[in-house]
C-alpha cells in the first residue's frame, strides 16, 4: 500500500476528488495548509500599506491505495491538478506498511 499525499491549489480540489473518485478511490482526507515553494509568496496592498505574503493557501491531499492503483492515482491528481503555472504543488508518495479500518478490524488492502 503507498500513502499519496498532493499539496494542490485549493481551487483545483474538487476536480482531483472527481478524477479519484473515477479510478476507484474510496476515501480521502483533504485540508487546508499554507506554504511556499519556488513561488515565494507574493505582496500585497491594503489601504495603502504593502505587505508580504510568505505563505500561500494550498490544499493537502492525502489518500491511502494498494500498490496496484498508486500510478493511476498519480497520474489523475497530476491531470487534475495542473495549470500549466507556477504553484501547481507537489505529490509525495510513501509505503504504507498497515492499515486497519476502526470499525470492522479489516487490515491491509481490505481496509482502504
């Protein structure tokens, strides 16, 4: 099992989740972060007074999948998620060695 976690502009969320959902992806976890890369932030004007916005609002992904699905994963939230522009985010993938499901006591693959 693999853990694919995506930092996403926070507009392009809901397309991602549309694009998993249309793989076989059955669950997710999404918040709201704020961070920078290579886009560094920008500047802004307000009532006259400029200030620096180091930090960017992104969305953070995380969604857990059998080994069998992690490419077809990639490869949806990197078509769904993508502008073309600077700021797109990032996707991290790494092994998940269990997962158990509260509820019922399912482990592994059965548990996602």
């Amino acid at each position: 099992m693999k853990l694919i976690t995506a930092i996403i502009k926070p507009f392009k969320s809901d397309d991602v989740r549309e694009a998993l959902s249309e793989i076989g992806v059955s669950g997710m976890t999404l918040s709201e972060v704020k961070g920078f890369g290579r886009q560094k932030g920008h500047t802004e004007l307000y009532r006259g007074a400029e200030y620096v916005i180091d930090f960017l609002p992104k969305a953070r992904l995380d969604v857990a999948v059998p080994d069998s699905l992690t490419d077809q994963a990639v490869d949806a939230i990197c078509s769904a998620a993508s502008t073309g522009l600077i700021g797109d985010g990032k996707i991290f993938i790494t092994n998940l060695e269990q997962a158990i499901r509260i509820r019922t006591g399912e482990t592994g693959d059965d548990a996602l």
